[in-house]
C-alpha cells in the first residue's frame, strides 16, 4: 500500500503519515481524516499533477475524501459531479467518476441525493456510474438494517 500512496501523492511525508489510516483504520481520527481531505481536495484536485492521475488513483483518493463524511468534502464531491462544461472532455468524465465513488464512500441521504441528481446528467458513462452507485448504497442500507 506505501507503494500506492507514494505513487498517488509523491513523497509528501504528512500524505504518507495521514492517509494510510484511510485504507487500513476505518475508524480513524476524524480530524486527521478532514484535515487531509482538505489539503487533498482543495486545490490539488485541480493541479495537473491530479489531473493527469489515472481513474482508478482519482477515485481512490476521491473515495478516501468522501469517507471523511465532512460537509467541506460533500459539497466538493457534489460540486464536481453536477459541473456543467460546454465542451464535455474525458478528464472532465474521469472527475465526475471519481466524484460518483467518493459521493458511494460517503454514504447518507445527502450523499445519494447527489447520485440521484447525477442520474439525470448529461453523460451515459456518469449516469450509469451514479445509478449503479446508488443501488449499491440502498442494497448496503436494506442489509444494514
């Protein structure tokens, strides 16, 4: 796993020390948790260094922000799933997907409202992401009781 954190993040000692306890402590410390979906989902997201990351590294660090539960991350994850763009571009898709699994990780209603709406999106690949995301979270909510 250190490989795949280095590769995602370079060699940023706190990234390093933090988001290990995203993948292997579920019930990690929140705080660390937020402060690191905060360094991570803020302006970085936007750097060309998370741009040019490959899907599957997005929607892992992604996943890892929406597992925070913070409101900072929800209205970022919903922010870039309902982005409208003139000119629709696979980096543009790529984030979207990446926003579809950090919107699942999170879980909750409001978390599945912003599923729900990315259904009625413009891209098939981003709807069929978001209606498969959202039967997920409604099988986990029936089984959980």
């Amino acid at each position: 796993q250190l490989g795949v954190l280095i590769a995602l993040h370079g060699a940023d000692p706190v990234a390093l020390a933090v988001l290990p306890l995203a993948f292997t402590e579920p019930r990690a410390d929140p705080v660390l948790l937020v402060r690191a979906g905060r360094r991570f989902g803020g302006p970085l997201a936007s750097a060309p260094e998370f741009r040019r990351k490959s899907l599957k590294e997005k929607q892992a660090l992604l996943s890892f922000l929406g597992r925070t539960r913070s409101e900072e991350a929800l209205g970022f994850l919903a922010g870039v799933l309902a982005a409208k763009r003139w000119w629709p571009s696979a980096r543009a898709t790529e984030m979207k997907l990446a926003a579809v699994a950090g919107l699942e990780s999170m879980g909750g209603a409001r978390a599945a409202d912003a599923l729900e709406s990315g259904t009625r999106g413009r891209g098939r690949r981003v709807r069929q992401a978001c209606g498969e995301a959202l039967a997920r979270l409604t099988a986990a909510g029936a089984a959980g009781g």
